[in-house]
C-alpha cells in the first residue's frame, strides 16, 4: 500500500478512536486534532507505559510468547504489543468496524503473525490457547462478566492483565480501598455507550477468583469521576491463572443501584452472576516493614521478631538465593508453608514444608510473613491484595 492509498483508507475508516502511526507524520488521528483526543492518547501512553512496568515487574519477556489482546478496538495495543516482540498477537473486538480498522492497520504497516477476529465471548472457542491475555477496559461492557472471565481463563496459560472501571469510597490516591461491599455493582445507561457496569474492586477480585484467577496485583490510577456517592476510577488487576479454586464457593453479588431507565435490567440483562466470595478488605499495615533485602538487615530483622513473637507460627515469602542465606535462622518447626511466585516451585517441600501460592496460603492461617525475596517491593505491593486478613509483616 503507498501513502496515498494509506491516506484514502484513513479517510475512509475514520472517525479512529486512538492514535496510530502509520508512516512518517502520518497519523490516525490528524495531528491538529489531537488536543480534541487529548484523554484517549495519554491514556494509550499510560497504558503502554504500565504494561512494561508490569512485564518487568513479573519478569515477562515477550519472545515465543503468544497474546490475546480481548477488546483490541482499532487494534492499537495488539499491534504495539506485537513490535515490542511477542511472538503472535490475536486481537478480538465484538465491533465490526474497530476490527475492519484493525485490519487496514496491520496490512498497512505489514506486521505479520497480527490477526484480528470480530466477534464476543464465543469466537474465544475458536481461539488457541496463549500465554498472556490482555482485557482492557472490557469487564464493564458485559452483561456475562463471569463466562467471559472463565473462557478467559480457558484460553490464558500464566497471566490475565485487566483493567476496569471501579466504584470507589474516597478520592484520594492513599486510600485506593473501594466500596466496602463485597460484591457490588452498579449497572447503568452512559449517554452513547449503552448499558454499563461498574464494579466494586472487591467485586472484580471475586469475579476473578471465581473464574480461577487468582489476583496479584493492582493499581488504581488517579483519575476519577464523581457517581451517586462514590467515585469511578480505572484500575489495573494482574492476575495468574494457576489458583485451584473454582467458581463453587462463591455467592451472589448485590446490585448498588441502577438507573438505567424503564424496566428491570436484571431481567433484560439476564444477569448471570451467581456467585461471588465475599471477603473483608483489611488492609495490611506495611508501615513498619524492613524494605531493605539486605541479609544482614533481613536477619536482624527477623530474628528480633521471632524472639519478640514466640509463639507465632509465619510464611517465609521466597525460597531463592536470599532465603538460602538466611535458612539457618529459621527453626523449621515455626515454618508453615513457603510461599512462591514462580509456579514451577510450587507442589513440592523443603525440608518436609510444603511450597505454596499466594493464595493457598491465604487459606492457610498464618499470622506473618517473613519475606526473603530481592522482590520484596513488589511481593508487598500483592500481600494486602492476596491476604484479606490480618497478617504480620515486619
Ligand atoms: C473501552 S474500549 C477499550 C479498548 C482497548 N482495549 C483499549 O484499552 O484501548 C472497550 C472495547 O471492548 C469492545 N467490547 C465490548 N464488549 C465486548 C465483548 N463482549 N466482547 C469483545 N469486545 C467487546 C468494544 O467494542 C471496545 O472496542
């Protein structure tokens, strides 16, 4: 295609919901209109942005590994996430013409093993499985949050990253606990978008868990929007998909409020969620942890709180180098589990302790964490979310 065709397909397929670069000064959006677009493009750099912070922080590399980008839209994200060198991007929008779009785009800026499918939750049968699925800005257009997480979870090898607009309490950046309810939703008419639902963070944790998801990680960004009492604010949620729990344990969720005009949504939208966990939000207090992964710092720290503490059996976060040199410190009968991020660990023992998830641990009782892990920054940024409970953390 040369650039004056490029130019006539652009013209043809707008208006374009987000910003692409086809060729030099040659954009989606024309640049003198892209103060108009100012929300959707920062937001594609946030986006962008804390996606490589999240595959750094999860030691994510793209090479041989395969992505479903669900809710592609345009195919913006797919096709930024396919240069950035994941081995095949499968983008599905439920909008024939984000996908026609989609499509112009990757044979414009010829970028292989890139294919786009139009269509919902079903075409996921037709799908092959991926190691990393991306679901953005999805989860509050469903009226079946719960078939698409579980087909997503089908699909998805190691990690799901979704991000949906969430009801919180407060504005503020400190305190990004939402809606105390466990389970709560609001469904509601946007002006132009249709019937939309909004979450409580708590509510999609549920959801997640339910689908066989186990949350570890989030981000709440700081933007927000006053509705009825509360405040709608994106948040991000990085998910494994290696939990064991399954979607029998859970409850219904309640609905907060609906305004969505004449008649009952609930059975228009045949709603199908009947099941979700509720769970108290404590926070955990991480005020007086020891950040530094010094061993020196680490063993002083520990062993003061072990003598302070004698009664109190812990989790030891970690089963690398760090804890190898701190191992002799331990008595082993106060260990109850080991707790790892790295699934190939789990299932087996050291020393007769059994090597756990997160959340198999979560269920397990323990009243501390000892962390020995040079991920510690990010192992305390997932323990307030995985443990719901009180748990120690010195
Ligand atoms: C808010 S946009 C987000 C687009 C893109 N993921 C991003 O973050 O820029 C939501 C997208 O999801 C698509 N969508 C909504 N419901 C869907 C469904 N049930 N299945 C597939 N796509 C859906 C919409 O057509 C739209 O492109």
């Amino acid at each position: 295609m040369d650039r004056a065709e490029i130019e006539r397909e652009i013209e043809r397929l707008s208006p374009w919901p987000r910003l692409v670069q086809l060729a030099d000064k040659l954009y989606t959006i024309p640049q003198q209109e892209w103060n108009k677009h100012s929300n959707a493009i920062s937001h594609q750099h946030f986006v962008t942005q804390l996606l490589r912070d999240v595959f750094d922080d999860f030691d994510i590399t793209p090479d041989e590994k395969t992505l479903l980008d669900y809710g592609c839209n345009c195919g913006w994200l797919s096709m930024s996430l396919r240069r950035f060198g994941f081995e095949h991007v499968t983008g599905v929008d439920v909008s024939e013409r984000w996908i026609e779009q989609a499509n112009f785009l990757a044979s414009a800026c010829k970028l292989d093993r890139l294919h786009f499918i139009h269509g919902g939750e079903e075409v996921l049968d037709t799908v092959p499985q991926v190691d990393i699925t991306c679901c953005l800005g999805v989860l509050n257009h469903t009226c079946s949050p719960v078939l698409l997480l579980e087909k997503l979870r089908e699909k998805t090898k190691t990690k799901l990253i979704l991000d949906c607009n969430c009801l919180v309490k407060e504005n503020s950046v400190e305190v990004e606990e939402g809606a105390n309810d466990a389970g709560t939703i609001a469904a509601h008419f946007r002006k132009g978008r249709g019937l939309v639902f909004d979450y409580s963070k708590q509510a999609v944790r549920n959801l997640l868990l339910s689908a066989g998801f186990e949350t570890v990680y989030e981000r709440v960004l700081p933007v927000s929007l006053p509705r009825k009492g509360y405040y709608i604010r994106r948040v991000f949620f990085v998910a494994n998909c290696d939990t064991k729990t399954n979607s029998s344990d859970a409850l219904q969720l309640d609905i907060l409020y609906n305004d969505i005009g004449p008649g009952s949504y609930v059975q228009d939208a045949t709603f199908p969620i009947e099941k979700c966990i509720p769970r108290k939000n404590t926070m955990v207090d991480t005020r007086n942890v020891q950040l530094s992964t010094q061993p020196e710092h680490l063993r002083k720290a520990y062993l003061d709180f072990m003598k302070r503490n004698p009664d109190k059996r812990f989790y030891i976060w970690g089963t690398g180098s760090l804890y190898t040199s701190l191992q002799e410190i331990f008595p082993r009968d106060r260990i109850l589990a080991f707790i790892e991020n790295d699934t190939s660990k789990v299932g087996h023992k050291i020393e007769g302790i059994p090597v756990v998830t997160p959340i198999e641990a979560s269920r397990m009782g323990g009243e501390a964490i000892l962390v020995a892990s040079h991920a510690k920054k990010k192992i305390l940024k997932q323990i307030p979310y995985v443990f719901q409970g009180k748990v120690q953390i010195p």
